[in-house]
C-alpha cells in the first residue's frame, strides 16, 4: 500500500514554520515527518527533533485526562488524580468567577505565548480574556526588544525575501545560530556559497554549530554588537564605501552618521568588543566591497539590556552601503509584520477596553509575588489561566517565579501536552492537542507563506485543543462574542476573507499561499515604513517604547549591560540547544540523550585557572542564585564568558532550579524584553 503523506505545518516556535509532509500510518499514528520539496523555502529540509516527531505525538506521558492536584505542588504527576472534563471546566470557570468576583476582573490574569504558532489556537485566549476584562499580557519574553530595534530604524516588521539569501554575494549571520534554531536558512546559504563562492559570516560569542561551518567567525564579547556596527561604519565611511546617492534618497541623517562614528575607530571597537582591529577592519571592507550582501538578524544580540540599541546599529549598515538596493541585498529579521491579517476575530480585538490593565509576562516572577512596580494600586493576581508556555522553566528570576506560583492563594489551570514544571504547580491540567490534532491557520517570521494546516490524526485519549476549551470557558463565564460559537475552520476563513486573502479551503488546496511583495516593496525602494519613509539612522526610540531615557539615538555601545566585575568575572550567554526548543522536546528521549546533561562551556585557560577539569561538577551563581552544571573545556569563545546551552526542566539541575535562576527580571529599554544573554556571574568548582 502507499503511504498516506498528509500536509501540515511546523507549529513550533521557530522562525522557519516549516511546511511539512507527514506519514499517516493509520487514524491515530503518523510515521516519519519531512519538509515539503515542493515549498521553495522548506526545500524538503526540516530540523531532526521534528523529522523524529513521532517520538513526542506518541510520547507516554502526553496527558490524555483532565487533573486536578491533590498533593504537594511541584512534584509531578504523582500528585495528580483524573477527573472528568465537565467537573474540571466547572471548577476553572468557578475559581475565575471567585478570583474576578473578590478583586476584580484584573485578578484573573490568562497567560499564553506560542508553543503553537498557530493564529486561532495561540491567540485565541486573547478572546476570552477581553471578553471579561481579564489583565492583558505584554508580549516581551522573544521579540521586545529586536521589534524595538527594527522598528527604530526600519518602521515596520519586514524584510528581504529570505529566498534571496541564495542569489547573495556575502552572508552575515549576526546574533543568531540557525543551524540549531532555523535550519532551513542553512539551506539558502549553502546555494550562495555553493553557487557563487559567497562567502559567510557569523558574529556570535561563541562558536556555535552555525559558526563552525563559516568561513569567519566574529567572536565578540556579549552585548557589544553596536561597538562592532560603529567601528564597521567607520570603516565604511573612511574608505569610500558609503552609497551617498542612496543614503541621501533614503536616509535621514547620514552626515550625522559619518561625523559620529569618526571617532567610534576599530581600536576604540577592539576595546570593547575583545575582537583585533584586523578582524574589525578586514570585515568592514569585506563588507563595504559587496553591494549584494545579506544580513540575517537573529534574536540573540537583543537579549541584553542594550539589543535594542544594538539591534538598530547592524540594521544601519546596509543602509550606508545602499545594499537594499541590490538582489540578495540588506538584511532580515522577521517578517512577522508582512502579512496583511485582521486579527479582530481571532483576539477579540472588537470587546478589548484598552484601560485593563497590562502585565509583562517576562515578569512573571515580581508579578506574583506582588512587586508594586508591576501591580501599581491594582489587585493581586489570584487566577492564573495558561496555555502554550511553561514560565516554571523559561521565565527569568526563576526563584522568584517559583515563590509566586507556590502561594496557596493562587489558583492555577494549565492547559498542556506534558506534565512541565508548570503543569506540576498547577491546580488543575488540561490535556491538549499537538498541531497534528487540531486546525489552524500559520504565519511565518522566517518566510513569507501563510499556511492552512487541517487535523492529521485522532487525539490520544481526551486531549482537546486550545480553542475547545477556551470556547467551553466562554460559555460558563458568560463571555460574550462570536468567535464562541465558531469552528476553528470557520475562524480561519473568516479570518482570511476579512484579511483579504484566499479563503480557507483555497490555500488549504495549495498548501500555502505566498504574500510576498515585489522586488521595491521587500527592498523598501518605495520607502521604509517610518513616517517620513526614510530610514532612520537616529532613532527616536520614544516611537517604540515610553522607557527610553539615556538611550542613544544615533548608534552607539550602549554601556548598561551586567558587565563584570571582580566578583562575577564571566558574561553568562544561555543560547538555545539544538534539540530542544525552548523548553519543549526535553521530553524525548532522542534530544534528551543528544543533549546529555546541563553544561557549561568556558575557555580553557579559564578553568585552568579556576582548577576546573572537563566534566567537572561546578557552580555558576550570582547575587541573584546560584546552580550545579558540569564544565566543558572549549575554546570557541573569549576568556571571561561562559555559555549554557538550555533550556533544561528544573529536574535536569541538582537543586531543582534551572538556568533562568541566574538570568535578571529587569525589563529592558525601551519597550521590555528579557534579558536573557546579559548576566554577569562567577564560576568556582563545586
Ligand atoms: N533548536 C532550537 N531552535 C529554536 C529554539 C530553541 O530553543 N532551540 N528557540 C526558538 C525561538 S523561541 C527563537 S526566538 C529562535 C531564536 O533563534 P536565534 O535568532 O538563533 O536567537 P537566539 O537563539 O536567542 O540566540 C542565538 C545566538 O545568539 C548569540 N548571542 C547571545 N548574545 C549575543 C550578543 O551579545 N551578540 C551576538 N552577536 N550574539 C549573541 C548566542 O550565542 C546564540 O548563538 O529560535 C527558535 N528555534
Ligand atoms: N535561558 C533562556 N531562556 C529563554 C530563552 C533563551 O534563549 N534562554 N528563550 C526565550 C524565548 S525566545 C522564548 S520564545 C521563550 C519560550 O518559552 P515557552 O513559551 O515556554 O516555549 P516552549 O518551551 O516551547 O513551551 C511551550 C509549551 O507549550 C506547549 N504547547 C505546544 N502546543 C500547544 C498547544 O497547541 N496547546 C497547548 N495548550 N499547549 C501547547 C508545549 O507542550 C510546551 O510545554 O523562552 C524564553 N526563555
Ligand atoms: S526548523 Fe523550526 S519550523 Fe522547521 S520543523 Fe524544525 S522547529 Fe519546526
Ligand atoms: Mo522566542
């Protein structure tokens, strides 16, 4: 018999949403999982967690039964016994009802992020929340602060079709490991070079899996990007390789520019960044020599207190060079913002009373553990409902966030596909769908396809998708509004016809359908998206965020980093690990064994000096925590920096508390955003 090969779409959180082509080896079994050959940026590649993904759909421990806790948080399952689906919406709906009822509306507070991508299954909490006024969530833990930084200098949330990466001359992947986190840029990468010789660079503190395969590897100090961007610009500008005709059409403040950075040299860039003035000067003419030259922005050089700031100096350097002119020119960092959608359906935005009040969700820890700064004069959070994300693991201040979830006067539900650290502090969970058990409707940060992926297979045991309970919730809250009674299928269309775009079964037929613009409007030779259409060298960051004072507008080293100090003398990066994704898939045994156990990578001289061996047990702390990981000898990164690749469970650690223990709650400037690569911490044998 032939094999059932069903069309879906990689929901994960990952800017490649890959197009997918899935073995269905019977009604509730899939086989093999593989990239569409036929979808021109998926090219039949996808990452191997997801390639093995039938290790997680028919993992053991998905949750198939609601639950409802009846021993100590934090413990697991074992502290769990089932219940039916009817009591347990009863009792969510019963503890939302009280929480609003004694404190207001604003004490229940839904939190969500995107372990689906999908539009009607990730936001559709958003719905219910507005329906009943419940807090708002402020989405800062990914994109705050590279949005910020785009946005500043660029205007809106778009850029060159990453499909011109193959007809590109040069190839900067900067602040970003794809090779771990977005394979398919891979894909593009290796026809340039292949093609035409195109040689590629990563600027990333260590050497990561993407910069061991480049031709250079720019292994600066953390949080020094816009030191490097000054000091190339300087570069640029001295030795005639600024397009004046282009700046003066597009730009605001090019001679600005050229007389700020004349003192920002490549020593005074040296200095900061730990890099050699030949490595700074030999890139900038690299740089500066080609005209068709592409700069993939990744998120990681924004986790610091200043990546918004350092994220706008990277994206001026195409503009000085005029490279958004050419084919294979200019730079990416998502095209989140392409996509013509109306979210109105989906989020509820037609009942949201913009009054309520907004909650940092990376700040989760503070929140709950009634930080005034957070709360203001407003009640405490005393209802938590969660879907999509596992904050017990990835949030920061993790210690802090732990002390929240554990007081007795807060209710918890979470709506999960395993028994994360979350789930286990939870009072009630919910078992829910993977993509391959519900609809929905994808976008992409990576590509320029919206995609429509229908149901695959059948749900283990009772699992229920998102949309199901958030729609059962509605209607035993009272919540008003027609999306309750709607199918996902019925949203999506909707949703794609008020969007003007193909309806639903359309792009289904085709699997995807590309909203790409022509070659001036991904290029900007129609105008950028700021107001004046230029684009913007000084920054008004009062445009992107109301927390800006201090901030430099032209681009600059911002200095409010965690910098080091006699105490603390390493900068602490915790990049994502290849086979996991964020927290998800460290429940598979495949990435789990490949992953080992939780590591830190420091410089040999360093652990030398330290008397640390390899495999050695060691502590990493700051005046924030401290944790036990095992050290790895590895010269791929400066002295005074140290890498943990995560994000483990808290299990996976000796005390039971992960990486993010380590990593600050403060929000950064100007909008928010976590800040993730931006702590400075000491390392000692444990
Ligand atoms: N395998 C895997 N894939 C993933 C994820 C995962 O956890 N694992 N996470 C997904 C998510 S949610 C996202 S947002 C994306 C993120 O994907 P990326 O864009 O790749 O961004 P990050 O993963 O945050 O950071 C990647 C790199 O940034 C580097 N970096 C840290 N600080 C600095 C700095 O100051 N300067 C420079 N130049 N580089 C720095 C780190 O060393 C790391 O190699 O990946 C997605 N894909
Ligand atoms: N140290 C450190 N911490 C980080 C980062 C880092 O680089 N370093 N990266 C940060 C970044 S960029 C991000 S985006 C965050 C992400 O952090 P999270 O949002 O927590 O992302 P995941 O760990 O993938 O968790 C998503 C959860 O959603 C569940 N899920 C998936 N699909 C569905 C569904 O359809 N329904 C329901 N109900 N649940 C579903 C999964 O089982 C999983 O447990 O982590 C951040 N934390
Ligand atoms: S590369 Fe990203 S989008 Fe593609 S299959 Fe892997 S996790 Fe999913
Ligand atoms: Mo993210």
């Amino acid at each position: 018999m032939p094999l059932d090969i069903v069309h879906s779409t990689c929901p994960h959180d990952c800017p490649s949403t890959c197009a997918l082509e899935v073995e269905r080896l019977g009604p509730s079994t899939i086989g093999k999982v593989h990239g569409a050959r036929d979808n021109d940026y998926t090219a039949g590649v996808v990452c191997a967690k997801v390639a093995r993904y039938a290790e997680r759909q028919h993992h053991p421990d998905r949750l198939t039964r609601p639950l409802r806790r009846v021993g100590a948080k934090g413990i697991g399952i074992g502290a769990f016994e089932p219940m039916s689906w009817p009591d347990a919406l009863d009792e969510v709906a019963e503890k939302l009802t009280a929480a609003a009822e004694r404190h207001g509306a604003e004490a229940v507070w839904p939190y969500f992020y995107a372990g689906t991508m999908g539009l009607v299954q990730r936001d559709g909490i958003d719905r219910l929340r507005h329906a009943m006024g419940y807090s708002r969530e402020k989405e800062t833990i990914c994109v705050a602060l590279s949005d910020a930084g785009w946005l500043a200098g660029v205007g809106v949330k778009r850029g060159v079709d990453a499909r011109e990466i193959a007809d590109s001359e040069l190839i900067v992947m900067w602040g970003g490991n794809p090779v771990a986190t977005q394979v398919n840029v891979m894909t593009h990468i290796s026809r340039a070079r292949k093609e035409r010789g195109a040689p590629f660079v990563v600027v990333d503190p260590y050497r990561t899996g993407t910069a061991a395969v480049a031709d250079r590897h720019l292994m600066l100090r953390p949080g020094t990007d816009g030191a490097l961007a000054c000091a190339v610009m300087h570069v640029l500008f001295k030795e005639g390789f600024a397009d004046w005709d282009y700046m003066n059409r597009y730009a605001d403040a090019p001679k600005e520019l050229e007389a700020h950075v004349e003192s920002r040299t490549p020593e005074w860039a040296a200095a900061i960044t730990g890099l050699s003035v030949e490595e700074i000067v030999d890139f900038a003419r690299l740089y500066g020599r080609t005209r068709r030259s592409f700069i993939r922005v990744g998120y990681g050089f924004s986790r610091s207190r200043n990546g918004a700031s350092n994220l706008h100096a990277v994206t001026c350097l195409p503009t000085v060079t005029g490279a958004w002119r050419h084919r294979g020119g200019g730079a990416l960092y998502s095209n989140g913002g392409l996509y013509p959608i109306d979210r109105t359906l989906i989020k509820g935005l037609d009942v949201l009373d913009r009054s309520t009040r907004l909650l940092d969700q990376s700040r989760i820890g503070p929140i709950l553990t009634g930080d005034r700064r957070d709360l203001g004069d407003g009640p405490p959070v005393t209802a938590l409902f969660i879907q999509n994300t596992n904050p017990m693991s990835v949030c920061p201040d993790l210690a802090k966030v732990r002390q929240g979830f554990m007081r007795d006067d807060l209710f918890t539900c979470v709506h999960e596909q395993f028994m994360t650290d979350t789930a286990a502090m939870a009072d009630i969970v919910l078992p829910a769908t993977t993509f391959l058990e519900h609809d929905d409707v994808y976008i992409a940060g990576g590509h320029t396809y919206i995609q429509v992926a229908r149901k695959v297979v059948e749900p283990p045991g009772e699992a229920r998708p998102n949309h199901w309970v958030v729609c059962e919730l509605a209607r035993r809250l009272g919540a008003k509004h027609p999306g309750f009674a709607m199918s996902e299928w019925q949203i999506i269309d909707a949703t794609l016809r008020a969007s003007g775009l193909p309806d639903a079964e359309t792009v289904h037929a085709k699997h995807w359908h590309d909203c790409a613009l022509d070659f001036d409007g991904m290029h900007f030779l129609d105008g950028f998206g700021t107001p004046d259409k230029r684009f913007h060298f000084k920054a008004d960051w009062s445009r992107v965020g109301s927390n800006h004072a201090g901030m430099p507008s032209l681009p600059d080293h911002y200095a409010v980093i965690d910098a080091p100090d006699a105490l603390h003398p390493f900068r602490l990066v915790t990049a994502p690990a290849r086979q996991f994704l964020n927290s998800s898939f460290t429940e598979t045994p495949g990435s789990r064994r490949r992953e080992q156990r939780p590591t830190v990578l420091i410089h040999g001289e360093d652990a030398e000096g330290l008397g640390i061996g390899e495999g050695d047990r060691v502590r990493v702390g700051n005046r924030q925590a401290s944790i036990v990981v095992h050290a790895r000898r590895f010269d791929g990164l400066q002295r005074g920096v140290a890498v943990i690749e995560s994000i483990w469970p808290n299990g996976a650690f000796e005390e039971g508390l992960g990486v993010n223990a380590l990593v600050s709650a403060e929000a950064a400037q100007p909008n928010g955003g976590a800040v993730f690569h931006d702590t400075a911490v000491w390392v000692r044998p444990a």
